[in-house]
C-alpha cells in the first residue's frame, strides 16, 4: 500500500488474490467500478484506489488488513524486510531428531493444506533479522523508517500479529525471542516438539552436555556411532540414560557452527560462517549470475507468421560474461525461466564435473513482488541470495552489456539470412527489402541455430584476454575456492530443478515405478525403507536429461533419491566383475528383516515372561473368551505344524547353489 497524490492505493498483489480473485477484480476494472494505476509488466507495479472500490471490497480490505491507512502507515517497515535465503536453505535441509526434514510445501501429496514450515521458518528469520539490524542500529532506524524505537516496535509486533507470522505478537515476548535467536541462530525458531523429538530428554544435565561435546569437538571427527559407544560407556557407569547414534546426529547438527573451530579448523570457519565482501565484478565464477529476456533479433517462419521472432531467456556468470544456460519460446512465462536455470546448471555440472551452483542471482523485476512472496522470488531463493535490480535501473545488471556488440557479430553470422538488426533505431538497422521470408528457416530449427549461437558466443574474447570466455571461466573455476562453495547434493538439486511427475506412484516391494517420458522405470529402496513405507503414496521428481536418480517425497517429512535398479544376471555365463558381490550383497538385505522382526517379538515376550503372565496355562484353565481362546488354539497349531518333521530336506544357508543366487 502506498500514496499517490494525497490517496491511499493498493497494489494487485496486495489485493488479488488474499483479498479478492482474479475474475472478480477483471470484471470490477472492465466496469469501471474500481480505478486503476499502471498497466503491469516488466517490474511496473498496479496500483488500484481504494476509496474507488465497492464497499464489499472495502470490507475484505479490512478483514485482511485492518484499517488500510494504518497499515500503510507501517509499509516502510515491510519494505525494509529482506529475505534470508540462507535461512532457506537451512531450513530445507534441515534433519528432524525423527529422520525426517521439514515440510516444505502447502500441501500435501493429496492435495490437502499443510503448513510450509521451511517458508514459516524463514518469513520468522527474516523478521527477526529485520528487528535485529534496526533496533541495534539506532541510526539505521532513524534513517530508513524516521520513528522512534517505541514506535518501531508497536508497528512491527502489530504488522507481524496482521501478516500472521510465526512470531510473538506481544513486544515483550518478541525481544526475548529475538535474543534467543540472536544467540543461538536458525534452530531456535524450530518447534521440535511438533515432530516427535526425544533426544533432548536423554541429554539432561550439564556434564552429559559437556562430555558428548566433548567428544564431537575431536578433531579427528569421529563417527556418530563410535561417539554414542563412548558415551554409552561413560553413561553406564555414572548411571545416565544411553543414546542412539540418530542422537549424536542430531546434537552433531545443532552445534554444527560451534563445532566448526574444533573440528575443521579457522579457514573452515571462515569460508563458512564468516561475513564475506562483495566487489563490482565478481572475483571468480559463480559468485553472481544474471538473467534476462531478449526478443532474439532473427526471424523464423512458423504456421501463420512467418516473421516470428522468439524469446530467448538468458543465464550469464558475472564474472566474464559467460553465458550459462538459456531457453527458447514463444513467450516470457515462469517455466521457461526456470529452464533456463535448469539449462545453466546442467552446463556447470557438464563443465565441473559436480553439481556447483552459483551463490547469488539478479534478474529485472519481471514477476517480483519485492516482498519476496511470488512463485519465481521463491524459485531464485532457493537456488541463491536473490538480489533484484532496483526499478528503472536495468544498466545494473552485466548481463545488459551482453546484449551489446559481440552479441549482434555472433548472431549475424549465425542467422545469416534472418538477422534482423538491432532495432529499430540502431546505425547497422538492416535494408528491410534484404529480408526475404522465403529464406527464414522454420521454427523448427531455432532451437539448433540458436544452441550454436550461444556456444559461439561461449567461444569469443573478452578485450584484452588471450583466452576464450570459456577458458577463462574455466581456469579461474579450478583456481578458486570460493566458486566451489555451493556444492548441491542430489536432493538438493532434484528438488531446485527437479520437474514432478504428473501422476503419484506408491512404494511396493519393487521399488517405486514410474512411467517416465513414456518408459516404465523401477527404482531401488533399501530394505529399510520398504519395510517402513510400503505402500505410501509418493511424488517422484526428476530431471528429464538424466533418469538415473530421482527424488522421491509424500509432500511432508519422508524426502529421499533412489537409483535405476540394475538387474543381476540370471545365468552365470553373463557374470560380470562385481555382479557376484552385488548378488551376495542383495540377498544379504532381506535377511534383516527376520532379526528386526525377532527383536520385536522378543521384548514383548520378555515383558510378559517379567510379568509371570503365562499365555498356555491361560488357555488350559480356560479363562480366556472364546474369541481370544481360539485365536490362542489357532496359533499353538499354526506353530506345531511349522515344525520341520523328520527327515524333510533343510537347505544350508549361504549355499552358492545358482538357484539360491536366483
């Protein structure tokens, strides 16, 4: 909400959808019932009157907002909050004492609303980073807002208790949890509780404390099993509680910057949690990439217009103008954005060998908020720090200058016959009666021609170097550290750039099995898993360019990739190197299952053998009811007639047979 001319207006993503739905408001505009400012696009805001609106309107306004002028009042304070992608990213990779991580979707795999914790927890982080530089800053406070500190936290606890954010609505409450969080970081803002955490309670007193930290502090950074076996040992003689490896695990991750110094040494904290600075030109690739649309200056004939020119969206490394990635369209839409990151990251990961990802991201205002709430500001945070170009400043961005000279040289000697020239003021404007649309290739090459075009591009120089961009990026990749810093697991980089599959799957005793791009495909779950989550319903998500693993999730806590299974050979005339191994190793998997199943039973029998509690004399002093009675019968029968009976054959086991291998 802002001023305009002494009136209060709202802005459409303030107002469509949380107040009112797209149709209603198109039908409230097409009648002139509302008054509206701008047309959109292109980071250009709408602004709609709200003293034009219709009382009903009015109402919703305040049923979401309050009183609209009291809460533009505070609008310097909203856009003032920053969003911490890091937190972000904290909070999606975050591990639950359970095993599980974070729900990070609003709903779940059936559609049913669930609450985003990682976007909960974040939007809370993000506030409370906001309270803490202004309120710590007093002069920043004076500049940026002009109130007093009183005044800023009557604004912020009131503005927080409106946007329902997932802090303390009361000024006392909230500075206690800001010194909380101040203390201890992200972690704190986790409501363990809420997922089955009991690994606290093992932990009780200061000197279990000391000593776990103790021996995670080690700096030959032990494994979490050999530390819960020492723990255990010290635990047993001073009479405390013994813990799990999973325990270890967790405290390992809670005091994982604390532990920082001990275990991996200054430069470990350093590249890690130190503040780093940021220059003009970014010093190594992969620090800052930008990106852009660019109506692509060359014609194609396609059915109905054969002087169509597409869109081209642009991914390039600050560093030296390398372009990373690209996707072609019809159109600027979200999804060709996201395949060009897509394509961007499939080049670095075709270049390095590993899945690196760059550190930081500015684009033109094209779908932003500035508030970080639309669909792409969540895309670019949760690849990097999203840092937007400011309105009306498009000269920036590096990327700008890519779309300069050495663009054009390439793409006229690429688009030898549709080059269009620059536009349509520029000095090398082309002779429009040279333009022949009997010579424009069709559309259906764009993609090839337009796939040279970049790799040409990737080829040329930078003034003053001897090397080719792709060289250069290269050889300042291998020489720096810091491009090396964002280093994506599997699953973070499925579910970054991961497209869902459009139909649910189920585990089974296969595995899971999807069609995917028309082929039925099986991939392998550990034993474990199987046994826990037989029968789920679950989402796969994967990358179309390579299906070798996937990511598999139900929409909450269970998120985990899985390989393509390989089959074993059936013959022993196609063994290869290694398949005897594998064999073994897959037969050995199943075996768990019966010790799992024993244990279980056997603690159960224990605690009625502690009781004195005798289920055969239950039944022969005929106490039981007769439904229990004949359960009983039939489970004393069923177990008499598994008795092996004299001289039936028993296999041995690990019989190298070819049909026990089978």
């Amino acid at each position: 909400m802002e001023y305009v001319d002494g009136k209060l207006f709202i802005e459409f993503d303030e107002l469509v959808p949380k107040v009112i739905e797209k149709p209603l408001y198109d039908y409230a505009k097409s009648k002139g019932n509302i008054t509206v400012l701008g047309k959109g696009g292109n980071g250009r805001k709408v602004l709609i009157e709200f003293e034009s609106m219709p009382p009903k309107y009015k109402g919703k306004v305040r049923e979401v907002y309050g009183d609209p002028y009291l809460f533009a009042s505070k609008m310097p304070i909203i856009n003032a909050l920053v969003w911490d992608g890091v937190a972000q990213t904290f909070y999606t990779n975050y591990v639950l004492p359970t095993g599980e991580m974070l729900p990070a979707t609003d709903t779940d795999i059936k559609g049913k609303p669930q609450i985003n914790y990682v976007r909960r927890y974040t939007e809370a982080a993000s506030w409370l980073n906001l309270l803490g530089r202004l309120t710590t800053d007093k002069g920043a406070l004076k500049r940026e807002l002009n109130i007093s500190i009183m005044e800023f936290w009557d604004q912020a606890t009131d503005l927080i208790k409106t946007k329902k954010v997932c802090l303390p609505g009361n000024p006392k409450r909230l500075k206690e949890k800001l010194r909380i969080y101040s203390d201890t970081g992200y972690e704190s803002l986790i409501e363990v509780h809420k997922f089955g955490n009991d690994f606290s309670k093992k932990i009780k007193d200061a000197e279990s404390e000391a000593f776990i930290k103790g021996l995670l502090s080690h700096r030959n950074k032990f494994d979490d099993t050999v530390v819960a076996s020492q723990y255990n040992t010290w635990a047993a003689e001073t009479g405390r509680d013994t813990i799990t490896p999973g325990a270890v695990g967790y405290w390992r991750k809670k005091w994982s910057k604390y532990l920082l110094l001990e275990r991996e040494g200054m430069a470990a904290v350093n590249n890690t949690v130190k503040k780093n600075l940021q220059r003009e030109r970014p010093s190594a690739p992969l620090l800052l990439v930008n990106s852009d649309d660019n109506v692509l200056d060359a014609f194609f004939r396609m059915e109905g217009n054969d002087w169509f020119r597409p869109v081209l969206i642009v991914v390039i490394d600050a560093f030296n103008d390398y372009p990373l990635g690209y996707a072609v369209g019809a159109t600027v839409t979200k999804e060709l954005i996201r395949e060009a990151y897509r394509n961007a990251q499939r080049h670095v990961q075709a270049l390095t060998g590993d899945a690196y990802l760059w550190q930081q991201i500015q684009t033109d205002r094209w779908g932003i908020s500035g508030k970080n709430t639309t669909e792409l500001e969540e895309f670019y945070n949760s690849m990097a720090t999203f840092t937007p170009a400011g309105l009306k400043n498009a000269s920036g961005k590096y990327i700008e200058r890519s779309f300069g000279v050495t663009w054009h040289q390439e793409l006229k000697v690429e688009m030898l016959h549709n080059y269009s020239g620059h536009n349509v003021t520029a000095k090398t404007k082309l002779n429009p009666d040279s333009l022949n649309p009997k010579n424009f290739p069709d559309i259906s090459q764009a993609q090839e021609k337009i796939e040279r075009f970049i790799n040409r591009l990737r080829l040329t120089k930078r003034t003053g170097c001897k090397m080719t961009r792709l060289e250069e990026w290269l050889e300042a990749f291998k020489a720096s550290e810091k491009s090396k810093k964002r280093l994506l697991t599997s699953m973070e980089r499925l579910q970054i750039f991961g497209k869902a599959h459009s139909e649910t799957n189920r585990i089974t005793k296969e595995g899971v099995t999807p069609r995917l791009l028309g082929e039925r495909r099986v991939y392998e779950l550990s034993q474990e898993l199987i046994f826990h989550h037989v029968g789920k319903s679950v989402q796969v998500i994967y990358d179309e360019t390579d299906l070798s693993e996937v990511l598999i999730t139900d929409g909450k806590g269970l998120r985990f990739t899985a390989k393509i299974y390989q089959k074993v050979p059936a013959a022993l005339a196609d063994y290869e190197d290694g398949d005897y191994a594998r064999i073994k190793q897959l037969q050995a998997e199943p075996k768990t299952l019966l010790p799992m199943l024993q244990e279980w039973g056997n603690d159960w029998k224990a605690t009625l053998e502690r009781g004195g509690i005798d289920a055969e004399a239950r039944l022969q002093a005929g106490v039981l009811t007769k439904e229990i009675n004949h359960n009983d019968q039939r489970l004393l029968t069923e177990k008499s007639a598994n008795k092996p009976k004299k001289g039936t054959f028993r296999p041995e086991k690990d019989s190298d047979d070819i049909y026990n291998l089978m």
